[in-house]
C-alpha cells in the first residue's frame, strides 16, 4: 500500500522516488495520482515526507482531486531552459530536473519509475546521472518498490475493484440474456431474426458494447470462445464460427475502470441448451477445483501451494497437468492465479514463493483444455485477503454451466 512506501524505500536505500511520463497506460503514474484524471505528471517523493506533484498549468484544477500539493510546471521554465539550452531538448531536459531537484532538496539515491520510451529514458537516465553529482540514478530491475506497495490493496482500491466486478458481471449477464433472445434451428445453430446464424464474432460485438455502456474498458481484449477454441486457454475465438448448442463457451473477461484504472477478471463456461457428458465432467472437475482452492486460501502460505494444490485435485480425477509434463497442451496447462489491480496482471504471481498477506487481490482460475476432443472449461474468481486474514470473493456471479433457451 502507499503508506508502506517509506519502509520500502528505506528498504531499498532509496532517499527519494520519482515518477513521471504520460498517465494513460501508465499503472505507477496511475497509482499514486488517486483518481485524478490528469494528462502528464511528475510525482516526487523523498523518503519520510510528503509526495509533490508538478503539473501542467492547464490541468491544476483536476490534479488538486490527487491530494498531493501542487507545483506548476511554469515555475521551472522549460521554454526558458530549452533556449538557453539553443532547442537541445535533452539539455533542457536534464536542467529542468535539475532545478526541480534543487527546488525540493533531492539528492542521494533517486529511482526513476514510470513508462516511457525507453530509448528516451535510457538517454536522460545518463544524462541526469553524468550531470548531476548530488544525485545517483537508481535503476530497479525485477520487482520495483512501486510493485511492492501495488501488490497489497487498500480498503478504497478494493472498493474500485469490487465495483469494477460488479459491471463486469453485468455484461456478461447481458451477453446470455442476448444469447437466450435467439431462436435455434434444427440442426441447433442459433438464428438471427432474419434467419442467419448468430456467430462469435457478432457476440463479440455485442460484448464490446456492453462494456463501454458499463463505463468499462478492454485494452486486453477478453475472451469468448467456443468448441475447439474453449481448449485453447487465450484464443480469442473463431468470429465466423456459428454458435450452437452444447458446445463449451469460455467466457473470460477483464475489463477496467474506464480512463485507466482498476482491472477486474472473471471467467465462466457456459453450454447453450444442453451440456454434453464430457463437457459436463470438465465443468464438474473444474468446480471441484475451484472450491478446493477458494476454501483453503490462507493469509501467511505460499502463493505457488495454491498450484500445487490444483494440480493435485485435477489429477485425482485422471487428468494431465503441467505438473508432470510442463510442456501439456490438453488437461491443465496453466497456473491457478495472480494479482489483479492497475495490470490485470501483477503480484502475486503463483509459481513463486510469494506468501498471501491481508491486501493481496488474486484470482483463483482452474481449467482444463481438450482442443482434440473440441471442448474446454475454465471457471475464475476475483479473491481478497482483508486486514484479519479473511477471505472474500469478489466475484458475484453464479457458476450455472448450462443456459436453457427458449
């Protein structure tokens, strides 16, 4: 959480943390600005002080929702600095950090943080290091300071999870309303109202459109995909393949907050009308793995017992798992969960070592894939671990496999 920013820096020998670059698609600018929906930012913080933030002129207004006291970026003058410097934007650059640093009494061990290009920043990274003696130019690699206070939540991001949750059930509750409209054929294609089959790829664009109506974005892309596709874990689906009756529908879907934010993920399997015996039994193994996992979720245990853990209750019921052959493509291929926040996918990771404390938000998402045999199920909740270890689920949505029509 960012109340643990200090520690972590002191952890680190940080003496100071700066963050910049555009905001949109910029999870650490993201993070520390709270909400505020601002353009660009420079994010300062020296260990055991306040944070500053500098910004545009234009954008003061908004950036005061950030909480963080304010600099304009006039104060430092980069048109002055850029003609003094005879338009070497690099120059200018580095003397606008410069005074910047000098202003707010920065020195020592500074790590840079944020996304930008990195051919650009490789550039001003030496330069600011080669320039200004009072400052050394961290570089973290791995797992940054900013990842480690990510990777627990505070009780206001959950909120935003948790409501991010809540609109993503809604769409897919819309998508099977949309399904169950259609009428079906005699040879259980679904039909349009002019009689044309229904396909993956017009489900997809009803998918869409219910997540902009949500106030949700996809920069990821979800997943809905059927038969053949469902046994391939990030197919996207075949968008001409019609859509029929009880083939496995896997319908994966991690949108976030619209503008940038807070990620949620869910998945679920459907079967149109009836579920075929062997559907059923992937559906059935799944759940039993889901529920196995969910019940003995634990603050203080490694994240990657979880994977363990699925890997043997899928292969007490006969199926392959990466386990014994890490190089599978049918039975369980893939690890059982991971973080959710500003990335759909961040710490905790679950092949590692990482243990669960209270403020980690993961998912928890068995499957298993048969691409051969035209099936695959894959069944996802969102959990959180509170500040008395308890576990919740955040996810609100049934696990019902088949969806009668008609």
């Amino acid at each position: 959480m960012k109340t643990d920013l200090d520690a972590l820096m002191r952890e680190r020998n940080l003496d100071a943390i700066v963050v910049t670059g555009l905001v949109r698609g910029n999870p650490p600018l993201i993070y520390l600005l709270n909400g505020a929906l601002i353009s660009h930012a420079i994010w300062i913080k020296k260990r055991d002080a306040e944070p500053t933030l500098i910004v545009g002129s234009m954008e003061r207004e908004e950036a005061q929702t950030a909480g963080v006291p304010l600099i304009l970026e006039t104060r430092y003058n980069y048109s002055q600095l850029l003609r003094e410097h005879a338009g070497d934007a690099l120059a200018a650059r580095v003397a606008f950090f410069g005074c910047i640093f000098e202003d707010l009494g920065v020195r020592g061990n500074v790590g840079f943080y944020g996304m930008e290009d990195q051919g650009a920043a490789y550039r001003l990274l030496r330069a600011l290091d080669a320039a200004l003696p009072e400052v050394t130019v961290v570089g973290e690699f791995g797992r940054t300071v900013l990842d480690e206070a990510r990777a627990t939540k505070s009780a206001a991001e959950v909120a935003r999870i948790r409501e991010a949750g809540r609109r993503t059930a809604g769409v897919v509750d819309a998508t099977l309303a949309f399904l169950k409209q259609h009428a079906v054929a005699a040879d259980e294609t679904l039909r349009r109202a002019d009689g044309a089959p229904l396909t993956v790829g017009e489900v997809h664009a009803f998918i869409r459109r219910q997540i902009a109506l949500q106030d949700l974005e996809d920069p990821e892309g979800f997943i809905f995909s059927t038969g053949r596709d469902a046994g391939i874990p990030h197919s996207k689906g075949t968008l001409t393949a019609p859509m029929r009756l009880g083939e496995s529908i896997v319908f994966d879907i991690f949108p976030r907050e619209a503008g940038g934010g807070y990620f949620f993920d869910m998945t679920r399997t459907f079967c149109l009308g009836y579920a075929p015996p062997a559907v059923q039994r992937l559906y059935d193994d799944t759940r039993a793995c889901l529920e196995s996992v969910i019940s003995q979720v634990e603050a203080g245990t490694e994240a990657r017992r979880y994977q363990a853990l699925t890997c043997a209750c899928y292969r007490e019921r006969g199926h392959l798992t990466i386990e014994e052959d890490p190089a599978t493509l049918s039975g369980y291929v893939h690890t059982v969960g991971h973080g959710v926040g500003l990335d759909v996918h961040e710490e905790p990771f679950f092949r590692e070592k990482t243990l669960l404390r209270p403020g980690h938000v993961f998912t928890a998402e068995p499957g298993l894939y048969y691409p051969d045999e035209g099936m695959g199920c894959r069944l996802e909740d969102v959990l959180w671990i509170d500040e008395a270890g308890a576990v919740h689920n955040l996810t609100d949505f049934p696990y019902d496999l088949v969806i009668p029509m008609g």
